[in-house]
C-alpha cells in the first residue's frame, strides 16, 4: 500500500505555503494601486484522504518514490484537476494523480469567504514494512492560554538510536511532524523566537504514530532577537551524558530565583548536594568535600573559583553563559585531578542581531557587555563584557565601623574578551580571554592593638584559551582547546603585630582535546587528553599554624602558634592525562552502559626539599606518581516515567602547591585517593512534576594533615596519614513551569567525616553539614510582573568548643582549652529572600526591573563563633541583616 508521510498534518501548511506564494504578487500590486490585497483567512485541510494504488511494477522492483503534484480546489473542497510538478515516472505519477483527484479538503477562505485556490502537495510511496520498527510523531504547540497555534517553533528530538538529532519547524498551523523516529525513550526540545528551550521527555513505540498537543507561555515579542540567556543548568548524579534526564533550570527561571539579582550561576547554591558557605567565602561546597576538592572549568579550562569572594556573583558574565554543569561526584573519564565534584561552565558569544548587548546595574555593582558583528553573514563577533562593585562604597559610609570589621564586604570585578568565527557550518572557533579580581578584609577591632585581629585576602586571575569544535555528518566532533594562564594570589592573618602572610603567583599551561565517534547506532566513544603543566612561585612568612586548614583546632580570634618560619620555593606539576570512555546502548536505549578509563601520570618539581639554613644550599626534589583510574556508569529506563541510574570510579588529587613547602609543609607528599558510588532514581509524576533522589558515598584516603609529632623532622610538617568518607541522600522534588508556575524543594541528608591518622577518632568534618534545605517558589503575573521566594535552612558547620583558659604569662595572654574536635556547632543558618520583578518592553528593547529583599525576617544568622580575648565570653560574627537590593538590566 501506499503511506502518506506527514499526510495530515502537513497539509495544511503546504496549503498556506502555497497559498500565500500564490497572492504574494497580487498582494504587491493592490498596495501599491489599489485596494488592499486579498488576504488568505483560512487554509485548506484535507478532511478525507484516499490512499494511491502501489504500482506493481514498482513494488515487484522494491522501488519507492514522491511525487509532487499541484491540486486545483474549488470554492468546496473538491480537488478539480492534479497535475505533475515532480515526476517519480508514469506508474507513479499515474496512481499519485488518480488518488488525489478524490481528496477532499476544508474550504480555503480568503477575506472570509470560500474560494479557489492552487496548492503543492507531495505524495510518497513507500513500502509498507512486514513488522514496523520506528514510530511516527507528530503534533501541534499552542499558545497556553488562547490555543493559538505557535509557528516557528523549532522541534528537535535526540534519542539513544539516532545519529544526529530530527530537526522540524512548526508551519502555520502550529503542526510539526516526524517519522521513522526509533523506539523508545526521546528527549523533545520546543524552543523559537519568544520560546525559552523547554525540553520534555517522550516514550515512542513502534508502529504507532504519536500525536501529541504542548501549550507553551511565550515571552514578549522581541522582534529581532529572542531573549539572551539560553543558559540550562544540570546537576548530574551521576554524570553521564547530557541526554541523560537529569536537573535542568533554564535561565528564564534560574533569574527569577531571589538571591541571585539576575547572575543565574547563583541558582547553584539552591540545588541538591551544595552546602551554605560562610558569608563571605564564596566557596562550593559539594556533598562535604573541602573547597579545593572541586575543580571549576571554563569552556575545558580549569579556574580558581566559581564566586567572587563573599560569593554575591560568579566570575563570568551571564549574558556569556550558555551552560553550568554540577557534577557532586562520579563524574566521567574525561575530568580528573579532584577529589570532590566538578563543575564545567560552557560560554557563548551572544548573537541573533548585528549589534546585542545588555547594562545592568543594582545594590551590589554595574555591568555592560556588548556583542558586534564585524561581517555582514554574521560569522565574525566580537564581544566585550565588564563588570565592577562599589558595594564597599556605600557600606563603608552607612555601616559603622565595628559592623565593618565583622561583616565581609568585598571588592571585585571581572572582564571577558571574545572573538567568534564560523568558517563553515561544521566549524566554530573561539578565542577568550577572561580576568577576575577581589580584594577582602574582615577582623576583630580591639582598644588594645595587640589584641586586633585581621584578615585579608585577595585573588587575581587571568585566562586566554582557543576553542576549536568540529561537528561530524554522523554525530561525531572533535574540540580542541590551548589555553594559557596567570593567578596571583594573598593571604595576611594578623593578630596584633603578628603577621602571617602567603604570597603566590602561578602559571598555567595546557590543552583539552576530545573526540566524539559514533562506531555503531547502539556505540558511541570519546577519546581525549587532558594536559595541564602549572609552574607556582611562593612566599610564607609567619606562624606554622596559619593559615588554619581543615582538622585544625582553632577559633577565630585566637593568638598564633608560637612557632614561627619562613621559606620561598617554587613548584613546577604536570599532569598528562589521556582517556577514553564508551557508551553502549541496548533495548531501544531502555540501558545504557558507560565504561570508562583515564591514565594520569603525575609528575613534580620542588625547587627545596630542605628548610632554608644559613649556608646550606637548597637540594631540590622531583616525585612523579602513575594512576590508572578506572570509571563505570549504568542508566536503566524500565518504564518511560522511570529512571534509575548508578555510578562508580576512583580519582586522584595531586597535594596543594601551599603544602609542599620544607618548612610548613612536606615537599614528599603523595596524590590523595578517592572512591566514589552513586546510586539514583527519577519519577516522572507528570510532565512537568517530577522527583529525583540520589544516594552516595565517598570515601578519600592519604589526606594532607598536620604532623601528630609535637617536634616533626625537617619538611614534614604535613603527613599524608588523613582519611575521611561521606554519605548520605539528597532528593529534589521539582516543578517545572507550568501556567507561569515554577519552583521545587531540594533536601540533602549527609554525614562527613575525617581521621586525623590511622588511630585517630573518626569525628565531623569542618565542612559537615547534616540538613540542607531549599525551597523556591516563583509565579508570572498578568502585565510582566513576576514574585519569587526562596527559604533556606542549613545547620551550622561544626566547631571545637572552648571549655575553659589560662594565662600565658610568657606572652601576657589567655589561652584557650578546648573541649572535644568538632563536638558544637555554629547555630543553624535560616533565611526567607523575597523578589518582585516588571519587565518592560521599549520598542526593539525590554528593561527588566526589580527589588529584592534578602533575609526579609532579619533573622540575626551566627556565621563564626568569636571569644573575648580571655575566652570568658562568647558571641557570634552575624551575617547581612535584612538586606533589600534594587537592580535593573536593559537588554538591546
């Protein structure tokens, strides 16, 4: 028999196509002479479909064929007459013609009332399969609310069985169409001019034609550009490829989240898994690991930090940002050198018009980045983009100055550069250059200066990269980046006249290379190498014990050890890492198995391995390790509103540069170990409600920690005898946007632990933090309005208690006695932040506007326990209170 493609549904908008071809010209000339040109109010649409006689001939010879014919329908209906346009020879074109001289349409309309009209139509002869083994879908997107239908929507579906994704554009009608799709579970994106990406998940099956209807909300008409951030948020667990269902928050709402004042990197620190940092850190803290345990990655290229310090902006502008993905733990071959999580932010070079750009300005700074073409295809952009805070400005006049010393209040500023080129449809190349900088200061002020305590700190960075991407005709692509880079970095603790400083400056030097090859329908592979060569000049001067680091016994405010050193060394570390990780697919990609492999030989250079003498010349070191790190990954889809999911693999971590000094470190330190599992399951309740819950565990080994020997021997003042493990369980229950509604609830139940050495107790880790609760609830008014809330709940990191102090009458001050490691708690944090916002639309351009209101209940959150200075009395360093910020952006 005879299979019409499409034939319903695209119909009507080859009907509209033509017709409006077909008046196109009479249109002209009625504007220009006469009265307005007709105009086509209806279109034809095929109400009863006759299917054309398969030639014999053709079928006994297996041949398939389209035949496209211009049909002539009358005022009712009726097809007139059909002739050939496109011939598929006599046989063919004979049975095309013969069959739709009985097709019966709808009556077109032009200016209201029934008429004749000329359409192209295509026929196809197909033969008809003895068992089928894909699935037809197709349907219509309407407008949420009215029904209208949406044209111009671009429909792309991926599944495990296709080579390159099914592209198809919604005709006039709303309508879009796919066949031969194959079976099994299909990730559907609707995206278009005043359509944010919305992505939706669908079970095809085989031999049936799936019709389906979206409502979608569309944002205010931009004619020329649609809105700048397409930026998809993904919290993976476990990371195993971006097909893989996982969290997804689009800009559209990770910018409407209170807290984040439009940077959507923020919305990070409301997901599943991630601790509350101090005020003032800017630290991530993923599932209880320390800070520098997770590794940031710009476009491949690793970076000292997400978050400007005091954590109120991530480094990069997000008009730049077109992905963040936040791996906690079991993430793939392809990344390494970390202990923790991983998170890969992927940028963009903003286009969509000749000239795009946005300002900004709010409580906290002012940014502006711009977008040029520089040819007339568009293929050559330069972008710029710079922010800087004057939030010091006004707090330093409004606050007074003992608030000053307490609350962190930090300078920063950032800029990026980047050249765009698309030399052909298949190639990209990018070149950036990115630069950060932050200055901050926080302490105790005192009547006695011997008794002031201070803390500064400030980080500057600069990175310059090139990107190549490739994409294959069969799937594959191969990326490539060089990249060079500069951190400079300092650190002063002082308590009175004692000063302990730590002074760096590196360089960095590597390439990110990645090929995607698509061997089978059911194999995919990627190979790559991860090369990084980072050569760190750096000065310390002061206390052993300071900067304090995790497992200390400290409290804020308490005088230095006594013991106090100085040394400068350089280090030079290469890491040469080749990989290879696979992804096979089974039943219709109801399993998927991804095995992987990453060899990492390491290898370093102290320029001294002995403590500076007095005539002693340096003897300089070189260590090289060889890991072999072995990753596995399984996803299993039983039912299309099931998923479940696990993953396994062991890193390494080379030690800090900062501990590999003879005098306050150990230049012999060996890479630190780690083991993690990850087991998870996804409900998909409806389209748009959804739970997550994942389950881990991690556990490290050859830990950095402080010598238990109270007189250690010359550069060993750090023993890699430390260990520790986390557990626990997050969910993440979520509602995508549905009637202008969004929001969901992420919870995290965890333990993280540490040993100091071999038999040591097990107690908490400094980053420990059992609960961790956030809730965001957002919904779009009528007119552009738009209210959010986000309440926050996180208990408290742990702290040694003082029990008790003596004087130290050599030194003429108090000493405290502490109780048992880890054994309180800075109280639990808790906030409400509530945000309203407008967006107005200024002819080609739209301002948006908004006020938010941060810890609206002014709850007086402890961030850091601090002592009198005879440790009789205790208080606590208090956070921001209420803090209400007004911003504004105007996109162009």
């Amino acid at each position: 028999m005879a299979v019409l493609s499409n034939m319903y549904f695209k119909s009507a908008g080859l009907a509209l196509l033509a017709a409006l071809v077909a008046l196109a010209p009479a249109g002209a000339a009625a504007r220009a002479y006469g009265p307005p040109a007709p105009q086509l109010t209806r279109a034809p649409e095929l109400v009863e479909f006759v299917p054309a006689t398969y030639p014999e001939s053709e079928r006994a010879a297996g041949r398939q064929a389209a035949v496209v014919l211009r049909l002539h329908i009358d005022e009712t209906g009726a097809v007139e007459s059909a002739e050939v346009t496109e011939s598929a020879g006599p046989a063919f074109d004979a049975a095309a013609v013969a069959a739709a001289r009985k097709f019966r349409f709808s009556p077109a309309e032009i200016d209201g009332k029934p008429s004749a009209i000329k359409i192209a139509y295509r026929y196809e002869f197909e033969l008809a399969s003895a068992a089928p083994t894909t699935a037809a879908f197709h349907g219509v997107v309407k407008r949420r609310g009215t029904g209208v239908p949406v044209a111009g929507v671009t429909v792309t579906v991926s599944a495990p069985g296709l080579a390159a994704p099914a592209v198809a554009v919604t005709d006039a009608a709303g309508r879009f169409a796919f066949t031969d799709l194959p079976p099994g579970t299909a990730s559907v994106t609707l995206a278009g001019e005043r359509l944010p990406a919305l992505e939706i998940t669908e079970e095809l099956e085989s031999g049936k034609e799936h019709d389906l209807a979206y409502e979608v909300s569309l944002v205010d008409p931009e004619p020329e550009a649609p809105s700048g951030d397409d930026l998809e948020i993904v919290v993976v667990a476990p990371p195993l490829r971006r097909e893989v269902v996982s969290t997804a928050v689009r800009a559209e709402e990770a910018g409407k989240v209170p807290g984040t004042s439009g940077d959507v990197l923020r919305v990070v620190e409301s997901l599943p898994g991630v601790a509350r940092s101090a005020a003032g850190s800017g630290q991530l803290i993923v599932w209880g690991a320390a800070p520098q345990d997770t590794r940031v990655y710009v476009d491949g290229v690793p970076i000292p930090r997400l978050y400007h310090e005091g954590g109120l902006r991530s480094v990069i502008h997000p008009m730049l940002v077109d992905s963040i993905e936040l791996v906690p733990g079991g993430y793939g071959a392809a990344f390494g050198r970390g202990l923790g999580g991983m998170v890969s932010v992927g940028t963009r070079t903003p286009d969509g018009k000749r000239v795009r750009g946005r300002l900004a300005a709010d409580t906290l700074d002012a940014s502006a980045v711009v977008s040029v073409a520089l040819d007339k295809r568009e293929r050559v952009r330069l972008a710029l983009a710079a922010r800087a805070s004057y939030l010091k400005l006004w707090a330093d006049r409004l606050l007074d100055p003992s608030a000053r010393a307490f609350l962190p209040i930090p300078r920063y500023g950032d800029g990026q550069l980047r050249l765009s080129i698309k030399p052909s449809a298949r190639d990209r190349i990018e070149i950036v250059g990115l630069a950060s900088g932050d200055r901050f200061s926080r302490g105790i002020p005192s009547a006695d200066p011997a008794l002031a305590v201070l803390d500064q700190r400030r980080l500057d960075f600069g990175r310059v990269y090139a990107r190549w991407t490739r994409d294959d005709d069969d799937g594959g692509s191969l990326t490539v980046t060089p990249f060079v880079g500069y951190t400079r970095a300092r650190q002063v603790s002082s308590y009175g006249d004692v000063a302990t400083s730590l002074a760096s400056s590196s360089w960095l030097v590597g390439v990110r290379a990645n090929r995607r090859i698509r061997a089978a329908r059911w194999l995919h592979f990627d190979v790559g190498l991860d090369a990084e060569v980072n050569v760190t000049s750096l000065a310390r001067r002061g206390s052993l014990g300071l900067p304090a680091r995790e497992g200390d016994i400290r409290v804020f405010g308490q005088p230095p050890p006594d013991q106090i050193g100085g040394d400068d060394w350089q280090t030079t570390t290469i890491g040469l890492a080749p990989y290879a990780q696979a992804e096979l697919s089974f039943w219709s990609g109801k399993l998927r198995v991804l095995p992987g492999l990453r060899v990492d030989p390491y290898a370093r250079s102290v320029s001294r391995r002995n403590p500076p003498a007095s005539g002693a010349p340096a003897v300089g070191l070189f260590e090289q390790d060889f890991a072999v790190e072995p990753r596995f990954a399984v996803v299993g889809e039983p039912h299309w509103r099931v998923q479940l999911r696990g993953a396994a693999g062991l890193y390494r971590q080379m030690p800090a540069v900062e501990d590999l000094s003879a005098v306050f470190g150990n230049p012999r330190l060996p890479t630190s170990r780690a083991l993690h599992t990850v087991v998870g399951a996804a409900v998909q309740f409806t389209r748009t409600l959804s739970l997550d819950v994942t389950g881990f565990f991690t556990r490290s080994g050859r830990l950095a920690m402080r010598s238990p020997v109270d007189s250690p021997l010359p550069g060993q003042a750090l023993a890699p005898i430390g260990s520790g493990r986390s557990y626990g369980a997050q969910l993440l229950l979520r509602q995508e946007m549905y009637k202008g509604l969004f929001g969901w609830v992420a919870y995290t139940l965890m333990r993280s632990e540490r040993q100091n050495g071999p038999d040591a107790p097990v107690r908490l880790s400094d980053y420990d933090q059992t609960h961790i609760l956030t809730a965001v609830l957002a919904y779009a008014l009528p007119r552009g309005f738009e209210i959010s809330g986000r309440f926050r709940y996180a208990t408290g990191f742990p702290r040694t208690p003082v029990v008790g102090a003596y004087h130290d009458s050599t030194f003429d001050r108090f000493q405290p006695v502490f109780g048992a490691h880890n054994s309180t708690r800075i109280p639990a944090f808790v906030q409400l932040d509530l945000r309203i916002g407008k967006r107005f639309a200024i002819a080609r351009t739209h301002l948006d506007v908004f006020l938010e209101v941060l810890n609206a209940w002014n709850r007086k959150n402890a961030e850091e326990i601090a002592y009198s200075p005879d440790f009789a009395a205790r208080d606590y360093i208090r956070g921001f209170p209420v803090l209400p910020a007004f911003g504004l952006q105007w996109e162009f």
